[in-house]
C-alpha cells in the first residue's frame, strides 16, 4: 500500500513539473525579444529590443493586417506593420523593466509574442568594516561587513577566512542584501596567539570587489558568554554589607559591574579584576529599587566585552528613617473653653524614610507638665483632637518603620492669626495656567524684619460631597513674597489660599480666593425661597454645584421684572463675601407680580440664569413714611393747645356736638329725692275718697309708676362756674319738704321756673302721668288725676338729666346775671326724641326697681 501512495505521488509531480516547462515553452511560442548588449545594464546606457514573429506564427495569409507593438510596463513605445519590430531604449531606472511584444491581426484584439526584462544596477562597491566574532569558548566564528551601495542587481557575497597552516573556510550568499555570514567554525584557544585573516568579496554581472583583509587572533575576536544566575545578598540584613554574585566562563579575567535605581538616571559603574563571581557594593541607599548587570572579557587588553547580562531587579533592606517631618495645623474654638487641633503632616521622601512607614506617633503634652497628657498612634498623615484653651500645648510627631523612628517633629500650639501686626497686606492670586496659581503678598510693615518665614497654605474651597479636601502647604523664606503653588492643583476649581507670617509661636494671616484657568459657570444659582420681611424681599438659594462652577464665584445678580413687562430686567450685584445664600431687596413695588432669577460670576463671565421664581410683595405700612408727618402734626397741635383761648374754643364746640341724652351718671330714679317728696305731696293733695275709688288701699304704699317726659328744651346760657346750692331746710329723709312750691301732676310748672323757685335740682324727672295736648308750661290747663297703675305713657319719652342750671332767681323782675360767657349753644347732633317710652310692658307695673337707665339704652 506504501509503494503505490509513493508512486501516485511521484506520478503527481511529474505532471506538474512538465506543465511548468510546457508552459514556459507555450510564452514566445510566436517569437522572439532578443536584448543588446545585455538584460543587465549599468545606470544610464541604453539598450536594443528586437521583436520578429517565428516561421507561420504570423496573422492568416488572406488578412492584410499584420502589426507587431513593443509595450514597456503596459504603454506602447512603438509599433509596425510585418513580422519583426526593432527599438532603441535609453533612460531606463534602477532595478528591472518589463518590455512586451504584441501581434494584432484586427483592430480589436493583440495576441502575446514574447517578452523580457532588463535589470539596470550598479557595480558593488567594496565591503567594509570586516569585524569576526566567536561567542563564548564553544561558539562558532560569525564576519559581518557593510555592503556599501545597494547593486539592485544580484549580487553574491564570499567570505574566505585563511588561519594557520594554510586552513581556508569559505561560505557565500546569494542575496545582494546579505552582511552576515556564520563559517561554522570554532576557534579553541589552545593557542590564543595564532593569526586568521578573513575577505569578503562582491561579485555582480557589473562586476566585483572585495574588502581589506582583517586579521586577528582567538583572543581578539571571541567574546564571552554573558554572566548569568546573578543575586544580591546583603550580611544581617543591612544595605551596608551587600554582595553581588554571578556566574561567568571559567577563562574570564575582568569584569564590569553597573547599577542604579530602578528606571532613575544614569549608572554607576564599577570595574574589577579575577572577581571569581562576586562583588561587594558599598554605597547602595536603604529601602530602594536597584537594577545590576554584569558584562565579563577574557583579557585586559584583548577582545571584547560580552554583552549585559540579564537586569537582576531587587529592593534593598530598610534602615532606621532619617529626617524629619514637615508639619502644619490649623485650630478651631468648639466651645469658651475648649478648641479642637487637626494636625497635618507629610511623607518623607524615600530617602529619609529609607523603609515602609508602617504608622505615626503623636505625643500631646502640656508645656506646665513634666509628662505627656496624650500618645496616639495612627496610620494617617493627620491627626485631631480637643484640649483646653486655658493652657499652653505642645506637639510631637515622628515616623516609624520596622526598623525604627524619625526624630520627633515639635511644634506648639498658637493662634496663627493672632498678632495682627504680622499679617501680610494685598495677598492676591492668579491663574498660572492649567495647573498653577501665582501667590503674592506684601510684607507686614514695620514687623517685617521680625518674619522667620512665611507659609502658604490651600484648600479646594468646595470639594465633592463626602470628601474632605487635602490640607497643602509650601514654606518660603522670609525674602521672598511670591510662590507659585501647584500641588494638587486642579484646572477650573476654586482654592482658599491664606498667607502666614511666623515669627516664632506668634503668626499673622491673610486669605484670598483663588483659581486656575477659569471658566463661567455652566449653570445658575437656584432660588429655593423667598420671603417678605417688613416690606423687603429675602431671596435664598442653593449653591451652584461644585463641579458647575469652574473657578471662583466673584458675585451673585439678582434679575427682577414685572410678570407682563417687556423691558428690560433690573438687577444688583452681590460679592460672593457679604452672602453666600441670601440676600434682602427692598427696592420692589408691592402689590406687583415679579419675576425673579439668578446668575453667577467668575473672573471669566457670567453663568446661565437659574431658575425662575414669581413673587408678588403684599405690602405692609412703612412707619417711616409716617413718622414725619405725625411728628410734625403733633408740634403743631401741642404748639395751638398751650394756648387758652383755643382751647376755650375747644371745649364749647364738643359741649355742643355731645349728645344731650348722655350723661356720664344717671342715678336710680328708685332713689331720688324728688320722687320721695313729690310722693308726700301727692298724699296730701289727692282726696281720699278718690284714692279709695280709684286706688285699692294697699296693706303696704304702693310704688310710683313715673314717665320721664322729654319737653322742648329752649336754648338757655350755662355758667361756666356753677353756683353753689342753697342750703334749705332739710327734712328727715333729706328732701325738701316745703308745702309753699306744690304743683299738681298734670301741671307743673316749666322747668326754669321751679329752678327759681325751689334752687335746687327738681328737674330730673318732671311728670308723673300725663298732659292734655294744649297745655302748655307755665300754665296746666287739666287737673291732676290719679294714674292706674298698669300705665305707660306711649308718646311722651324721659327727659335726660343733663341740662345745665342757672343760680337761682328771687323775683321775677331782678336783673340777669351779667357773666354768662361763652354762650353756649346746644347744638347736638343726636335729636331729641331719639329715646322713646318702652313699647311693651313689664307684668301689671313698671317700677322705679326695675328700671334701668343709660346713656346708650333704657334696660329692664
């Protein structure tokens, strides 16, 4: 079964082979191109192409078209009617061109002749720079050189290499790009001393050349192999005592040694002689990264260096850190008695740490004390706690590693800002560009020379929700007053920048706002309230997001316009220091609608408007617009009533506009004097047999039923000084009891005349019953008559007590009195008959017991 597979197989290749040669025979079947002189040509010659059709290879006897064209890279150069063309070419570039010759026998179709190509080159120019090298003891020899100019002709290269005793190697190569040949040869150096000598030469259908001979010995051209298995052990784990190990070939005399940190500057170099492998390193830094390589020779003088070993990459042990810690703190009042430290530090560099810092050790102690009150210990680079402010306190803080501690850091515990004399003036900001802000202060006056340095501290001003901005600090010395800050410096953000001034405990301050590549808001301020506030407007809103407000927030505006106004919005400026959140207006109109919003400003423009709010402001009365005026009213009036004559004035008109039915007191008519005496008289009077008729004797005297009768009241003067009343004789109640002045109760007299008669008060309640309507006063027409007891008067109403008396008359003919001024004239404005008699009545009788009068109304 194997053999018949083999021969199908040889079978296959057969076939192919003979349609490759058939088809290479089938290409100038027609004819043939024939190039003189030659298809290879040097740069610039020019070249004969024939092209002749073979023996009845032509178009068909019966066709008179019969043309054969010359084709250079698919354009036609020439063309002609028969069975040969003939052309001359010059110009032609370097490397290889295509010429083909085509048989059209119609005008629509050519039919493939033959071809060929022409190669232009140049001569090889001769090698150079023969070097040979073996690799390693057991290597083999391996010649490069430099070719020179490119031939782009094939081109073959030959190294010969001839050595003692007439020993020829020789090798070549075929490909005009070739430099490097390995003979396959190994040199021993058995006799380190013996000459070779190696050639290279060039060989083209231009021509050929051949290099200088190199000559050399085995020592000169073999190369050990590079050092491997390197390490690096350093005696009680200390970076004092390191070694560095390798193995080499066993016939290496000199070795080089290079070093440095890792990926950090150049290398140090060291040499050393018969090291047999090993290497002590004295000057290597604790706690570093390090790269070593080793290259090994074979003689001082002779030969070649290897190449670098393989980088061998460790870190070295750590030591005991040095240095010590830059530290800085800020203070804060809790309470009156307390106030809390944050303590901030930074990292030492790696070579003042020289190991991993595993944590920090913070010793809080009073300056009065003999011992520390507190010892923390803690991982991070900050520190915060609370002690009095009554006492003096002092700080230390120092590094730990595996190995040991930094000397501790002390500081104690001031008021930076406290001696105002140390503040640095004019403290200001500039954006430096995307990541850098200029600072520049002026020194504190006369307490300049005082100033030991000067430290510029930062923090980003609103960092993202629930994160705590980094503390950074730079310190300056006392001459300079600038510093460009850009740690943690981040484009288009706002930092709170302050300036120290120290001058051993005592410091002063000064603080500034600044940013770095500022931009204008991306969004507006959003108004979440707004309140009136007696008469004036108070606008709160949020903050702008921090990562919106790209820089710092110089000022806020406020934009206000009425709801249906078309022009243009009025507006005021707040700075970002008078208020962050609020703000009062009291410039708006009440009783309008407005329309509110808000904008934001940075050194760069001005943000989008924020949200719109309506508000109409009610308006409430603005006492200052009042208290003039009043003020002013009240002088004038005090001024006007120190004098009497206008108050004299004063006081007649409001006695004429009170009304005369009000009085400040009406007594219980129940127990007037009057109404006792007149009881007597009536007693007296009345017959006894019309008391039986028409009044039952009852077992107790019955109570008067009284009507006030409201008479026609002609004006009368009134005495501004009353006189005093006469004295009579009193009775034993305390009335008068006179039987000379009786008047019946149908006819009494006016009541000016029972004033003169009687001079006293008899005119509070004047009738009792009735009168006949044509009676008039002063003269009773009707007898008196005795009341029933369930009567009322429904017409005539009670006469008010309130009417003025003049002193009584003795005669009628006396004279009147002469001082009766001011006249007084009743002028009231509330009629008369503006009380009526009650319009029901109470049971079988009124009784004076049940009467109640008033100035406002009559009550039961």
């Amino acid at each position: 079964m194997a053999h018949i597979v083999r021969a199908c197989y040889l079978a296959l290749i057969f076939v192919i082979i003979s349609l490759l040669v058939k088809a290479t025979i089938d290409v100038c079947k027609r004819g043939d191109v024939t190039v003189q002189p030659s298809r290879f040509l040097p740069l610039g010659s020019s070249v004969n192409i024939s092209c002749s059709l073979k023996p009845k290879q032509g178009c068909s006897p019966y066709s008179n078209f019969n043309r054969l064209s010359l084709y250079k890279r698919d354009k036609k150069i020439k063309f002609q009617h028969g069975h040969s063309l003939s052309s001359q070419v010059s110009g032609l570039p370097l490397g290889t061109t295509v010429f083909v010759c085509k048989l059209a026998c119609s005008s629509n179709e050519e039919i493939h002749v033959c071809g060929a190509e022409i190669s232009v080159g140049v001569a090889p120019e001769q090698p150079q720079n023969v070097s040979c090298t073996q690799k390693g003891e057991h290597g083999t020899v391996a010649c490069t050189w430099g070719r020179g100019q490119d031939t782009h002709l094939p081109t073959a290269y030959t190294l010969q290499l001839n050595g003692p005793k007439n020993a020829t190697w020789q090798k070549t190569c075929n490909d005009y790009l070739c430099n490097h040949l390995d003979l396959g040869i190994n040199l021993t150096l058995e006799s380190p001393e013996s000459s070779y000598t190696a050639r290279v030469t060039a060989i083209s259908d231009l021509g050929n050349a051949s290099s200088f001979p190199s000559t050399f010995t085995a020592l000169d051209i073999v190369r050990p192999l590079p050092a491997w298995d390197i390490r690096i052990k350093c005696a009680n784990d200390s970076v004092s005592r390191c070694t560095l190990q390798w193995r080499d070939e066993g016939m290496v005399l000199l070795n080089r040694l290079r070093y440095r940190p890792s990926n950090k500057g150049s290398w140090n170099m060291v040499n050393t002689t018969n090291a047999k492998g090993r290497h002590d390193l004295l000057d290597l830094k604790p706690f570093t990264d390090y790269e070593f390589q080793v290259s090994s020779k074979l003689h001082l003088y002779k030969g070649s260096w290897s190449d670098w070993s393989e980088t061998l990459r460790m870190q070295t042990p750590e030591e005991e850190p040095t240095g010590t810690l830059d530290i800085w703190y800020i203070t804060q009042n809790t309470d009156y008695s307390r106030q809390q430290i944050s303590l901030f530090w930074k990292n030492l560099s790696v070579s003042e740490a020289r190991g991993k810092i595993l944590h920090y050790q913070v010793t809080l102690l009073e300056v009065a004390g003999e011992k520390a009150t507190l010892q923390n210990i803690t991982e991070h680079t900050f520190w915060t706690w609370v002690i009095p402010r009554t006492a003096n306190w002092t700080v230390a803080v120092s590094a730990a590693n595996s190995k040991g501690s930094s000397l501790p850091t002390r500081v104690n515990i001031a008021d930076l800002c406290g001696a105002g004399l140390l503040a640095p003036g004019q403290v200001s900001a500039n954006s430096e560009g995307m990541d850098s802000i200029m600072v520049t202060w002026e020194p504190p006056g006369e307490a300049a020379s005082a100033v030991q340095e000067y430290v510029v501290e930062w923090r980003e001003l609103h960092p993202g929700p629930g994160t705590w901005p980094p503390l950074n600090w730079l310190r300056t010395s006392p001459n300079n007053v600038s510093a460009l800050i850009s740690e943690n410096i981040k484009p288009h953000t706002c930092y709170e920048i302050r300036v120290y001034a120290l001058s051993g405990p005592r410091g002063g301050c000064g603080a500034v706002r600044g940013d770095s590549a500022p931009r204008a808001p991306l969004s507006g301020p959003h108004i979440n309230a707004i309140t009136e506030d007696k008469g004036r407007l108070l606008i709160s809103w949020d903050r702008i997001p921090a990562q919106d407000q790209m820089g710092c927030i110089l000022r806020y505006r406020i934009y206000w316009k009425e709801q249906s106004s078309t022009s243009q919005p009025q507006f005021c400026e707040i700075p970002y220091s008078v208020s962050e959140n609020s703000y009062l207006i009291d410039s708006l109109q009440p009783r309008v609608r407005y329309v509110l919003w808000m904008t934001a400003l940075t050194a760069a423009g001005e943000s989008p408007q924020g949200n719109e709010r309506e508000f109409c402001l009610q308006g409430k009365a603005n006492w200052s617009t009042f208290m003039a005026p009043s003020i002013c009213t009240a002088v004038i009036m005090v001024g006007i009533f120190s004098m009497r004559y206008f108050r004299q004035k004063l006081s007649v008109l409001l006695s004429a506009l009170r009304p005369q039915w009000c009085n400040r007191e009406i007594p219980d008519p129940a127990n007037s004097t009057w109404a006792k005496n007149y009881s007597i008289v009536e007693e007296v009077q009345l017959p006894v047999d019309r008391l039986l008729t028409d009044w039952p004797a009852p077992k107790e005297p019955e109570p008067l039923v009284i009507s006030e009768v409201l008479h026609q009241v002609t004006p009368v003067f009134r005495q501004l000084l009353r006189a005093n009343w006469p004295e009579k004789e009193k009775g034993d109640q305390g009335h008068y009891t006179s039987e000379e002045t009786r008047y019946s109760a149908s006819s009494l007299p006016p009541p000016r005349a029972l004033m003169a008669e009687t001079g006293q008060l008899v005119d509070l309640y004047k009738v009792l019953g009735s009168r006949s309507p044509n009676s008039k006063p002063g003269n009773p027409a009707s007898p008196s008559r005795v009341l029933p007891g369930d009567y009322l008067p429904t017409q005539e109403g009670y006469l008010p007590s309130n009417i003025d008396y003049l002193p009584a008359q003795e005669a009628p003919g006396a004279e009147p009195l002469k001082e009766l001024e001011p006249q007084h004239i009743s002028l009231s404005v509330f009629p008369s008959s503006s009380l009526h008699p009650l319009p029901f009545s109470c049971g079988e009788k009124l009784t004076l017991d049940r009467l109640k009068m008033g100035c406002g109304s009559l009550m039961l």
